[in-house]
C-alpha cells in the first residue's frame, strides 16, 4: 500500500487506464429523415421569400439548399445504416474531395474530348465515370484497410453523390439566369426535377464501381484494374450514356412510330417540329419509361453487389 508523503491528507488516484473512444459519432437513429424533412421545409421557405421579396441575394441559398438535400440525405442514410465503422472523415472526404474532383476531371475532359455526334452520350459516360472512379482512388490511397463490396458501395456512392450535387447547383444556376433576368420559375423546376432524380444517378452508378473496386484491392490497400473493375465502369458508364440519352432516344422512338421520318436530326436536335398532342403523349410515356428502365437497371446491379456481401446485411 502507497502511503501519501503528506500525512492527513487523501493520496489522489492515479487514473487508470481509459476506455478508448468509439470509433465513430454516436448518431441518434433516423438522423437522415430529419435532415430531410427539415431540408424541404427551409428550401420551401426560402423558395417562398425569394419570390415574395424579390431578393436575389437569397438564390445562391436557394440553389445549395435544393442541390445538396437530396445528395446529404442519402450519405447521412448509407453512413447511419451501413458505413459508420468507415469513419466520417473517409465519408465526408469522398463526398467532397472526391465530388469536387470528378466535376473538374470531367470539365476539363469533356472540353477537349466531347464533340457534337452520336457517340457524344458514350464519350461523356466514359468520361465522368472514369474520373469518379479516379477521385475514390485517390481519397482512399492512404486509407488500405477500407475494403470490401460494402465499403466500394457506401464511399461510391458518396463520391457520386457529391459529384450530382455540385453538377446539380451548376444547372440550377443555368436555369435561373435568363437574357430577361432571374427565372425563379425555372430554377425551382429544376432543382426538384434533378432532387427527385438524384437517388437513380451519379451516386448509384459510382457506387456500382466502387463497390467492385475495393473487392478487388488487396490486403496491402494497392488497387488493381482487373476485368471485372474496367466491366463495371463500361457498364455503368453505358447506363449514364443511356440515361442522357432518353430525351433524343423517345424522339427518335416518336418519329418512327408516327411515320414522319427518322432523321439523325430529330435525335441530336431534341425536338420534334410543331407536335400534335398525340406525339407529346408518346414522348412523356417514352421519356419516363426510359428513365425507369435504366433506374431499375442500375437499382437491380446494386442489390446483386450487396447480397454478395454478408457484412452489407449484418450492419446495424
């Protein structure tokens, strides 16, 4: 027994070893449904004072809020239910790093690469795929124990997902600048037309890539370009190629059908000349059934990655 040098006085306790900190936050269950229903209710009120007052400084709120809900939801989602031993650093640092790089990879690319032709929709699959791809790789280079289907589809999906919302503010921008002013009309149409679609694109596509690619990395955390990693990003990046090409894909099928002629300029022109109802018609049922065919497509490749791994449906 210690006896203290002070006499009359406690000895005060060495503390002992502690117990080491989680290795993640802990994040009260259902955090991703509260981020969304809190989102759409600031981007509906901001919506609403932007338009009742007029201010123009409130647009680049308006466009981060519209853009990023959707794409932060479905992170918050994977990372509640299947990411946290991942770590928010490796979640957040593909979200943004990795988002941000494949939107300049793919800019510059694309400005050299892409030209006006039938092979455009192929050549910018190709292209942003493969940066995406490249951006994963490089955010996780010095992590070499993140690995496996499950980590592939989670931090993917994160990369995509980043990459769709900053794509997504760029269009909404577009949109809402006119030769007439602000078009607060055309803003909002976009940012919930590309909100409702963001879960079915960049995100889903990438984390299919992803997923394969660090089922293929090694033990040592070097990545390997196998057949099956270069098949995956082929595939995905021929989903992307047909997902941008449905609008000029339904005109094509109009026009056949229709019997007014089936030109290569009604596909890269986008539009039919002055359309009867009828023609409208089949064009909506065309346009959106494509949508959900690649969707389903790209939706059913990711439940075949996942059940192929246990770990995806022992995560808590």
């Amino acid at each position: 027994m210690t006896h203290s040098p002070f006499p009359g006085r406690p000895q005060a306790r060495i503390p002992g070893p502690q117990q080491p900190p989680p290795p993640y936050p802990r994040i009260r269950a259902g955090l991703w449904k509260r981020c969304l229903g809190g989102g759409l209710a600031l981007w509906a009120l901001t919506a609403m004072v932007t338009y009742t007052t007029g201010n123009t400084t409130l647009l680049p709120t308006l466009i981060l809020l519209g853009s990023f809900l959707v794409p932060v939801v479905f992170v918050l989602w994977a990372y509640e239910r299947h990411g946290r031993d991942l770590g928010v650093s490796a979640i957040l640092g593909c979200f943004l790093t990795g988002g941000t790089l494949g939107v300049l990879g793919a800019s510059v690319m694309e400005s050299y690469l892409v030209r006006p032709s039938w092979g455009m929709f192929v050549c910018v699959g190709l292209i942003e795929e493969a940066v995406k791809l490249g951006a994963l790789v490089f955010v996780l280079r010095r992590l070499p124990g993140i690995r496996g289907i499950r980590a592939g589809l989670v931090l993917g999906g994160a990369v995509g997902f980043g990459f769709a919302a900053l794509e997504s503010s760029g269009y909404a921008f577009n949109a809402a600048v006119s030769t007439e002013g602000v078009d607060l009309r055309a803003l909002i149409e976009t940012e919930i037309l590309r909100g409702v679609l963001a879960p079915f694109g960049h995100g889903l596509w990438t984390a299919i890539a992803g997923a394969v690619l660090l089922a293929s990395r090694r033990p040592n955390g070097r990545f390997r370009l196998t057949a099956q990693v270069a098949g995956s990003c082929l595939g995905v990046a021929l989903l992307h190629a047909l997902w941008d090409s449905t609008h000029g894909v339904a005109i094509w099928l109009v026009a056949r059908l229709v019997g007014t002629g089936v030109h290569r300029e009604l596909f890269a022109d986008g539009y039919i000349p002055h359309p009867t109802a009828a023609q409208e018609h089949l064009f909506t049922l065309f346009s959106v059934g494509l949508l959900i065919l690649v969707s389903l497509a790209g939706v059913a490749w990711v439940g075949s990655l996942a059940r192929r791994d246990p770990s995806w449906r022992n995560t808590p």
